[in-house]
C-alpha cells in the first residue's frame, strides 16, 4: 500500500522569512545531510505554529496567483499554483507521516484541530472562482500553447482537479461543499483514531503454559516479553497487531482461545463503546453520496472511477464477477478438505472462521510437508533486506548504502541512500519495520519529500517504507514470516516507483498515479520474493549462514498455489463491500451491521471466511481518501503486474535488464504524465492479458 501524508494542494516554493525561524526546524531549508527532516529537533510545540504560517503563506501566494493583472498563461497560473506552498508542504509530510508510524495523544489532538484547518485552506483554493477563472483561461487555450507533453499533463490534471473540487458549482453549493469536506475530514480522522485504540486495548493475557500448546518458540518468546513489558512477568501477552495475530490463528492447539483473538479482531471498533466506529461510518457513507451529488454524480463510485483505469463501476464489479466464481469454488474445495481433516479427528464441530488458518496450515504440512517455521530461519530481516537490494542491482544497477549520518524519528529505523549504476544520487528511503503502540497496523510506502525538478535540476525524493513485522526480542534477529517477505518485496515496490520518478512536477512524480494502477509496481516485485533463482541468493539460515536446501525451494514452488481461494475470496469479498458502500444514491444513514450483512450475503460468501476487512476497521476506505471505491485496485493492478511480469518469464531470464529497462522507462520514471494504460501499452506493446493473473492463482 501505498500512502501519501499530503491533504492539500501544496507544492514547493521559496518561503518568506516569519517570527520563530530561529526555534522552529521547519521555518528555513533543513540544514541536514541530503536535506531530510531535522527529526532531533523537531518537537510537537513546532507543529501547529508551522500550519498556521504554511497555510498564511499559501493562501497569500494563491491570492497573487489569482489577482495577477498578466492575462493568464501557463507559467505565471498553474505552474505559479503548482510551486506554491513549500512551507506547508514541508510540515505536513513530516507530521502526517508521524502521526501514522509515530504518534501520540497530544499529536491526535493537533491532528483533530488542524484537519477542519486543513479542509478550508483546501477548498479556498478549489473555490476560488478568480483562480478558477485564470485557469480555465490557459485550458481553454491548450491547444495553441507550445507545452510539453508534462506540461499539458499538469494543465489538464490543474484544471480537472479544481472541477472536481467544485469550481464549477453555484455560490449556495460551493458552501454547501464546504460543510461536507469539513465534516468529512474530522469523521476519517476519528475513524482512524477509533482503530487503532481498539487495536492497543486488546491484551490475551495467559498465564497457564498448557495453553501456549502448539505455538512457535519464537512467537511464545516474543509473548513473554510483551507481558514482562506490561508488568506481568511469568505470563504470555498476544495482542491483535499481526506478527501476533496470525501465528496465534494459524499454530495454536487451543480452539477456545483462536476464537477469542478472532472474534476480537473482527469486531474492532464495533463494540457499542466510545470508539465504535458504525456511526462514523454511516455518516461518512451519507456524505459521500452527499458529495457526489453536489458534483454531479449520481453516486460516490461515480465520482471516484472517472478519474481511474477502470472509469466506471460497472467495469470493476464486471472484473470482480469473472474472478469471483472460481476463487468461491476454490475456497469451497479447501473448505471441505478442511472440513475433512476435522472429521477424522476425535472431536467433531463444524469448521469456523477461526480454524481456517489452523487447519490450512495442517493441510499444507500434510500435502507439501512445509510450514512457516521451517523457513523463518531462513528470511532473517537483515537477509531478506539485502536479497530485495540484490535484486534492484540486478535488474536495473542500483545500489544501496546505509546513510548513518542522518537523524530518525525513532531508535529502530534505519536510512538508505540509493545511488544509481551511473553513479548519480537517486534518493533516500527510511524504513521503519516493527510494531509498537504508536504505529498504526499494515504496511505502507510514504514520503517525506516528493520527486520533482528545481532550476533544471532532479530533486531526489526522501521515501519512508513503514511496516509491521516480526519483531527482534532477547537479542535474537527478527525472522520474517513468508507473508512478511512477500510485504516487504511490495512495498518496495512503491519505493522504487518514487526512487526512479524523474518528473518536472511534484504532483505528477513518483505514485502519483491513478489508485488502480499504482499497486502494479508494487506487485510485481513480489513475484521475484520466492522465485528459486533469487532465493538461493538471499535466503541463508540465520546461525549457519546456509543457503535454503533445494528440496525446501521444491516445496515452495509446489505449494505456492495452496490456499488461493481463502485469499483470493477474502480480499474481493472486501473489495464488493467497498464498491457495495459507495454506488449507494440515497443520503439516508445506514444500518451498518445489516448492510454488511446483507453486501456478504448477495455474494454467498460463505461463513468460514471473513472478507478481509469487515467495515468498522476497513482502513484503506474509511481512514482517508486513498481506496474508498478502489479497493479492488489491487486485484486490477495484479492484471498488469502478472501480465508484465510474464515478459520477463518467456525471456528465460527473470533478471533480464532489457525488459527490466523498459519497465523503468517506460513506466517507473514516468509517475503521472500520460494515461496509465498508454505507459503500460509502451512497455508491453498492447493492452494486459487476465490470463497469467488466472495461471499464477491456480483459477484457469
């Protein structure tokens, strides 16, 4: 997943010199290696202060902008608006991104007072009907102007935006809008606020040792330590962060105590308390068909896929309707065999959702005879780390070097400098890997300056990969589960789409690229994770340094397929319940429990699977505005990402550097500044096949 920490439209400029610089990091340049944030001066009394004055200075270079007595041109108007706003742009990718990986009560309560703050900026920008005008101005005169291909880009996306955000709407809408945007804003922001202090409050705390029966050493270590953490020395702490989680669902022998963690986890901010988060959502959801409406559209989705790949919602349920079937039989078929295996046993019960990753994992020993624990020693942190850099070297000569000299928000992150095979500078990536109660759960690639070019010269981003693995405890490594390898290949992915951006402007770098497209550079990368020609590259036992055994690497390739119904389900069954939520037309509140319900139900999804994210702690759609109507883009990217990952299959080579160069040519270095499936369409030479995304998930 990708996450962009910017709100607003803001872009770089020369700030103005303002009380406080000498006290306050963020008024002046950085004076840091590589320009990155002063993170050991950065302190939380900075941050409101920077807003105030970022959004003062914004708002007085849009005003010069719009009241300009020059007629109206691409210089003096839309890349005059594109550079503007350096200082707001500074602060906020730092306390976004804080607020997200690092936070805390007092940074939640700027949060609340900047976000309506925030919101107003936005729209006096998108609604100023003098800016609008000289806008609308160069569009009109697109043709006739001599811009560049980049140029043009920027001018329709300018000129798109502000149409979207309701420049063309009457004085009575516009305010309208307004209100919506506002409350919209506070609501994302409590949804998110809600889940993750859901998440933090659930602690299983045991005490008797009979009950850790089943459980890796590893995760009981790790329990150990959080409880002797909690004050509780001598028991065991599982909390509902995944490292913890999912090795609890998939190894414990306890059935009564899977049950707990799941139903815990499932029921997240739905729990009738003050953060239940069912009201948020009804109100967000109203809101949203509120705001298609004014804009024109007849529902939210609308208004959200005509600015995507897939453009409408009946192309996406069309593609989750060929996909779903096939994945439903197979879920079914392992459902049964699971089922099966119960049955043979001593004690009879109908299969549940909390047994599902239990007896996969049985089945998957049985038949394939592998299990996760056998290849953790393998996928040490630090190796899986280092397989993912030989791989990027490999493919387009890129090397890594750790940047020790610069400052982190936190003790455990840890900065690379990426250098290029030509020896140029390409970026900066901080990577920031392990749980804690200030982070929020998943992965995400986020950045703390975008790609961009200043007086002809490439401006390098500074990206920050943020995840939540396995942790390190009693001076033991952290070993990566073949899920946490696989997420860790992913989002570099992201990484590497911003690390190659070689783009004029800011907004066009890098993943500023259509939702359903973006996940494509992600997921690609993970086919190389557990490839066999990579594997014996990367892939050493932790205490002998040993390459992984090629009957292990044989096991792998067998099972690779094994349980794609149980993914392939749980993730459309999430995807149908987003574009569920958002072709709704009418303003009225939901009862969110029984549209869920009755979503799950049209599908016949069946009991024993969850969709992965049931509503109350669906981050990616009701948290911010990154997925909501797109959470299927995952599975439209897959399309692209299987279908070009296949070039470099039939050239029997999966480093070959001819297509790897394409890829970056054609696609990487080139962020937003064409029609995604024209760049697809000159890496690949036509339009993706669905057929090797069906091959790989075992769907034909």
């Amino acid at each position: 997943m990708f996450r962009k920490s910017t709100i607003i439209m803001s872009i770089a400029a020369a700030a103005t010199a303002c009380s406080g610089v000498d006290s306050n990091p963020f008024f002046g340049e950085y004076q840091t290696p590589y320009g990155v944030p002063p993170f050991d001066k950065i302190k939380t009394e900075h941050y409101l202060p920077a807003f105030e004055e970022g959004i003062r200075q914004q708002a007085k270079e849009v005003e010069s902008i719009a009241q300009n007595a020059d007629a109206p041109s691409f210089a003096n108007t839309i890349e005059a608006l594109e550079l503007s706003g350096e200082l707001l742009e500074r602060v906020q990718h730092v306390f976004f991104n804080l607020a997200e990986a690092e936070t805390n009560p007092e940074m939640d309560k700027i949060a609340e007072e900047l976000t309506p703050m925030l919101s107003k900026h936005r729209d006096n920008i998108l609604l100023s009907e003098a800016l609008f005008a000289r806008i609308k101005a160069v569009y009109e005169q697109r043709d006739s102007l001599n811009l560049t291909p980049e140029q043009k880009k920027l001018l329709d996306n300018t000129h798109k935006d502000f149409v979207r955000g309701g420049a063309n709407l009457s004085p009575e809408s516009k305010e309208k809008l307004r209100e919506v945007n506002e409350r919209l804003s506070s609501l994302l922001l409590r949804f998110g606020q809600n889940l993750l202090s859901e998440t933090n409050s659930f602690k299983l705390m045991i005490e008797n040792e009979a009950d850790l029966s089943g459980l890796p050493k590893s995760l009981v270590d790790v329990a150990a330590a959080a409880a002797e953490d909690e004050g509780k020395k001598g028991q065991w702490m599982f909390t509902l962060k995944n490292p913890s989680l999912l090795p609890f669902l998939q190894y414990s022998d306890c059935r009564p105590l899977r049950e707990k963690m799941l139903d815990a986890y499932a029921n997240r901010a739905n729990n009738g308390n003050d953060k239940d988060n069912n009201a948020v959502v009804a109100e967000i959801v109203s809101l949203r068909v509120q705001k298609a409406n004014l804009l024109g559209y007849e529902a939210y989705a609308d208004y959200v896929l005509a600015d995507c790949m897939a453009k409408n919602s009946q192309n996406v349920y069309g593609m989750l309707e060929q996909l779903w079937l096939p994945a439903l039989r197979k879920a079914k078929q392992e459902a049964a065999e699971q089922q099966a295996l119960i049955d043979g046993g001593s004690e009879k019960f109908p299969l549940k959702a909390a047994d599902w990753r239990y007896y996969a994992e049985k089945i998957k020993v049985k038949n394939y005879d592998l299990n996760d624990e056998q290849l953790r020693p393998y996928f040490k942190l630090e190796n899986v780390r280092d397989g993912i850099f030989t791989l990027v070297e490999k493919l387009y000569g890129v090397t890594f070097t750790q940047a020790t000299d610069v400052p982190v928000y936190q003790k455990d992150v840890v900065c690379f400098a990426a250098t290029d095979g030509n020896g140029d500078f390409l970026g900066l990536i901080y990577m920031d890997f392990f749980p804690r109660s200030g982070k929020r759960g998943g992965a995400w690639m986020t950045d703390f300056r975008e790609q961009r070019y200043s007086e002809g010269k490439r401006v390098p981003p500074i990206i920050s990969l943020v995840c939540n693995f396995s942790p390190t405890v009693g001076g033991a490594p952290s070993l990566l589960t073949p899920d946490e390898v696989e997420t860790f290949f992913h989002e570099f992915g992201h990484a590497l789409h911003s690390l190659f951006s070689d783009c004029q402007y800011r907004s066009l770098a890098g993943t500023n690229v259509p939702r359903d497209f973006v996940e494509m550079l992600s997921q690609i990368m993970e086919n190389w994770a557990f490839h066999p020609e990579l594997l014996k590259l990367y892939a050493r036992h932790y205490e002998t340094g040993e390459v992984i055994p090629s009957e292990l690497v044989d096991k792998i390739t067998a099972a690779a397929r094994y349980g794609q119904g149980f993914k392939t389900v749980e993730y459309l069954a999430a995807s149908w319940l987003d574009m569920d939520y958002h072709v709704l037309k009418d303003t009225a509140r939901i009862d969110v429990q029984q549209f869920e319900q009755n979503s799950m139900n049209k599908i016949q999804l069946i009991s024993e699977i969850l969709p992965r994210y049931r509503t109350t702690y669906f981050n990616h759609i009701f948290s911010s505005s990154a997925y909501e109507a797109g959470y299927y883009s995952y599975i439209w990217s897959e399309v692209l990402d299987a279908d070009a990952f296949d070039q470099f299959v039939k050239t029997g080579n999966v480093f070959n550097k001819d297509v790897a160069t394409a890829l970056r040519k054609c696609i990487l270095e080139r962020g937003g500044t064409e029609e995604a499936m024209e760049l697809y369409k000159r890496f690949r030479g036509s339009e993706p096949s669905i057929e090797p995304l069906l091959k790989r998930r075992g769907l034909e």
